[in-house]
C-alpha cells in the first residue's frame, strides 16, 4: 500500500538523507562515486519526480530538502562526492522551487 493510498494525500516530503566516502578524483574509485550520488542526489531526484504531481494535483503541500555546508564549502575533508552531490542538491531544490512556485502549494491548506 503506497502512501496516497493510505491516506489519500501527500502533504510533507522531507528528504534527509546523507552519508560521504573519503577520496578525492583521483583516489576514489567510480562505483564509491556513483553510490554517492545515488544516496545524496538521485535518492531526492526520485522522491520529488513521484511527489511533485501529487502535491500539484491535490493544490497543496511542502517538501523541505536537508543538504549540508560541505555542498557550499570546503571543510578541509577529501570527499568529493559527497560535496559535489550536496552542491547538486542545491541547485536542484532551488530549480524546482522557481518551477513549481506558481503552482502555490507551500503553506496553503484544506
């Protein structure tokens, strides 16, 4: 049973998820890197691509996104996977924050 099916409705998506592998472009291996920015970046593309219709359809709902200063800054660390995923995340949820701002879903309800 998905979650629409159980409650009719889908009002909150919070994505708060996260974990970094230490190495830098040359040290870390591909298949570290791709888990990376499948955790920390595809994970919240695929919750919001089955959401976001959901939240349009039924006029209203909020997703809050959780990233890290390290998607900003650098903190000294080699993980570059993480920081590039995080920095993805960014721009990601300020991309879909402008497409789907006149839609109004944040803050109202029924």
């Amino acid at each position: 049973m998905t979650c629409r099916e159980r409650f009719g409705r889908i009002d909150v998506l919070h994505n708060n998820v996260g974990g970094s592998a230490p190495g830098d472009p040359v040290a870390m291996d591909e298949a570290v890197w791709d888990a990376q920015i499948a955790l920390n970046l595809t994970s919240v593309f695929l919750t919001c691509k089955h959401v976001l219709p959901v939240m349009v359809e039924q006029g209203a709902g909020a997703i809050v996104n959780v990233s890290s200063l390290a998607g900003v800054r650098y903190f000294g660390r080699d993980n570059i996977a993480y920081t590039a995923a995080k920095a993805g995340l960014h721009k990601f949820t300020e991309q879909i924050a402008v497409k789907y701002a006149h839609h109004k879903t944040s803050g109202r309800t029924r």
